[in-house]
C-alpha cells in the first residue's frame, strides 16, 4: 500500500469514528479552534501581569486593556492624604492608596469609588496584586495581605494575614509564583509565601526601601548602604555591588544586565551573573527615579533630580537625548506606543518622542496655581493614562484622542484671577480719587 493510500485508509477510520456526531473535517477544524482559543486566552494573561513595581523587570508601566473598555476623562479628590504610591489596575478597578493609609477600588471607566478601607497608618509603597489578593506594607512596620475580590460586599474586603515587623515598609513587593519579597528599613530582605509563612530572611544592612525585581532565580534589590544585591531564591547571596551612596531606585533587568540608578548621581549597568560593572553614566544630581527599558530599541529612561529625564542605549550606556522639566524626576517611565510618559515634581506629566526626547504633550493638572509634586509613576492601562499627584487627587487621560480632565483647580484659578481683577480696578479708582 501506498503512503498516500495508507493516509486515506486512515482518515476513512478515523471518519467512522467520528460520523456518529462530526466529521473528520470538522473535528480538525474544532481541534485547531481549540487551540487557538486557549492560545488566545493564554497571552492577555501573560501580558496582563502586574507582579512587581511598575509591571514588570523593565519597568514599562503599561498594561494591555481589553478591547471594550473604554474609559472616560475624569479627576476624583481623595480626600485625605497625598498619593506618593504608584496605584495598580485589575479588572479595571484602580487600586490606590494615600499617604494617610486610605485605600480605594475606584471604577476606571468613570472614577466612581466602589469602596474604601483605612489601614490606619501612613503608606508609600504601592500595592501589587496576585490573583484577589492585594499586598502591601505600611510605615509602621506592619505588612498586609488584604482580599480585594469583587465577589465580596462593599463592607465584607478584609485583611487575610499580616505580619509586624520593627521598621517602616517602603519597599514595593514583587512576586514569582507563590512567593513574595520586600524589602523593610532594618536591613533586611524577606521572602514569604503568599499564605503568609516566611521562608527566609536575609540582612543587606541599612535600610531596604528599593523595590526588588525576580529574574531567573536571583532576587536585585539595592540598599541605602550603597550596595545593589543579587541573592537566589534560597536567600543566599550571590553578588554585590557597592555604588557611592544610598540606593533607593529599583533595579531593571535586560540582556543579562542589571540597571540601577543611585544617589551619588549615577546611572549603572550591572552585570547580572558576574556582578561586575558594564558601565556608568553620571547625571549630575540624586537619582530616586528607577529606570525603564526600551528593548525595541535598546533604551534605557531615567529621571534625576536635576529635573532631567535621559534616554540611554542600554549596551554601551552612549547619551541618546535629554529633556529638562521643570523640578525633580523622581518618578519611574512608562512607555506607550512611540512615546515615554514620565512626572516631575514641577507638577506636569510629559508625553515626549521616545527617539527624540520632544515634547508631545503635557498634562498640568494642578493648573500652575496650585501645583503638586506628582512623585508616584504614571500607569497606562490600554489607552488610558493614570496620574496621580501629592495633593490628593488622580486623574485619567486619553492617550489615543489626546483628551486630559478639567481640573477641579482650574474653577479656583478662575476665583482668584476675578478677585484680582476687581482689586486692581477698586485700587485704579481709589488711585483716581485720591489724585482729583
């Protein structure tokens, strides 16, 4: 028998097999739907993971939204305590906590609050969230796993677990598989499960207020003794790498190399098996900012607090483009589509040209009157961008139709340019008066 009779043979049986309910076609055709289907599904939740500070190793800040979302431009006010932490998005509920301890689950479509819950004490961290349950630390030292499921009641969201430890928590959690790690300002860098058991600890000495990153086994955290750390899983040490200053900025992976800026006014790139030096780039001022890797193009982002944000090439460290804001950068990138989104500390959000550094656009939201430091990194959640600043408010823009909210601040910018209006001319008259 032929190959070609063997393989008409075959599908005829597998034919009979199946005549009682599909046909030989239609079982492939379902088989090959089956799989695209699954592939489908597979890849939003690749992309949609949100395991550490600002999305992922390269801190891009960006997430795939789903197709039908569509949010409106909107503001909402807090109402108690300024937004340093940087908020995260799941199922397109905003999560974001003030400074005062105030957490919120705010709709993304409209900025409508669905709930609230007070931890009761001062927090900068920025929540992450695996499967319902969000994590985060607070500045009393007390660490929190709490359950943010949408099944619940509006009153029934409730701590599962927390653990106290003896110093603040500044550091944001990052996440592989069951296991989480942060850092906490007595030195120490701990690795729970996220049920709540610690599996190891391990003194880094000084405080720990950078947020870790987990790439291939090796924890990279830095610490404000200077030194940036890569310690395996198991909680041993395996390198370190010690800067001129205090290290806050949390590390980036890309290509086998760790970046990390410091306060000694650098920029490193970091070796990730060997810990030794690729190269620096000094920026003139402390870096709080941490950086974000463009690996389209091999760039690198940073902020200083010269009021700069730079782009680098990621391999040789080669200055690419600058632009100047007008105070601190200590907020993180995120990138969307050709653009980078970065906050300064003037209170403006900047969309500049990833590959020249030009300013496309810039979201004022305080108005210039009423100004606030926006230190917390931008998110962008499909098309939409999320702000939020010190004083206590958040913000959504369209990035696609380019559309920013009106400011609550611009009505009391329209007070105060009336009332001054009508001192001016009440002193024009009484000038008047007084000369006649």
């Amino acid at each position: 028998m032929s190959l070609w009779e063997s393989a008409e043979s075959s599908l005829a049986d597998l034919d009979e097999c199946f005549s009682s309910s599909l046909s030989i076609k239609k079982y492939f055709i379902g088989i090959i739907t089956l799989i695209l289907a699954i592939s489908l599904c597979i890849n939003p939740i690749v992309a949609s993971n949100w395991n550490g500070f600002q999305g992922d190793v390269k801190h891009t800040g960006y997430k795939d939204g789903a197709s039908d979302t569509v949010s409106k431009v909107w503001s909402m006010n807090m109402e108690k305590g300024a937004i340093s932490s940087t908020p995260i998005i799941k199922n397109n509920i905003i999560y974001v906590i003030t400074e005062e301890g105030i957490l919120k689950a705010i709709d993304m479509k409209d900025g409508d609050t669905k709930w609230t819950y007070d931890f009761k004490d001062k927090i900068v961290a920025s929540p992450i969230i695996k499967n319902n349950i969000l994590y985060v630390g607070d500045c009393d030292g007390d660490f929190y796993a709490f359950n943010i499921s949408e099944k619940l009641d509006d009153d029934d969201h409730e701590v599962i677990w927390e653990k106290n430890f003896p110093e603040a928590i500044r550091s944001t959690v990052t996440i592989n598989n069951d296991n989480i790690y942060f850092g906490c300002d007595d030195g120490y860098l701990y690795s729970y499960t996220t049920n709540g058991k610690q599996n190891w600890k391990y003194k880094l000495g000084d405080k720990v207020q950078s947020s870790p990153i987990f790439v291939k086994d090796t924890i990279y955290v830095g610490s404000t003794n200077g030194k940036l750390f890569a310690i395996n899983s198991n909680g041993e040490k395996k390198w370190t790498y010690t800067t001129a200053d205090k290290i806050v900025s949390s590390p980036a992976y890309y290509d086998d190399s760790v970046y990390i800026g410091s306060e000694d006014g650098n920029l490193y790139c970091i070796n990730s098996e060997s810990g030794e030096l690729n190269w620096d780039i000094n920026m003139e001022n402390k870096i709080l900012s941490s950086p974000t890797i463009d690996s389209e193009n091999n760039n690198v982002y940073i902020g200083a607090d010269t009021g700069n944000i730079s782009c680098f090439d990621t391999r040789d460290g080669t200055f690419k483009w600058g632009y100047t804001t007008g105070g601190e950068v200590q907020s993180t990138p995120a990138i969307y589509k050709d653009q980078i989104i970065v906050n300064s500390n003037d209170g403006n959000t900047y969309t500049l040209n990833k590959y020249t550094g030009a300013v496309e656009s810039k979201f004022n939201p305080g108005c210039i009157i009423f100004n606030s430091k926006i230190t917390a990194s931008p998110i962008i959640y499909g098309d939409t961008l999320i702000v939020a600043d010190h004083s206590g408010y958040m913000h959504s823009v369209d990035l696609n139709k380019k559309e920013n909210p009106i400011s609550d601040f611009i009505y009391y910018d329209a007070i105060i340019i009336i009332i001054l209006v009508i001192v001016i001319i009440v002193a024009i008259k009484f000038i008047k008066k007084v000369n006649k």
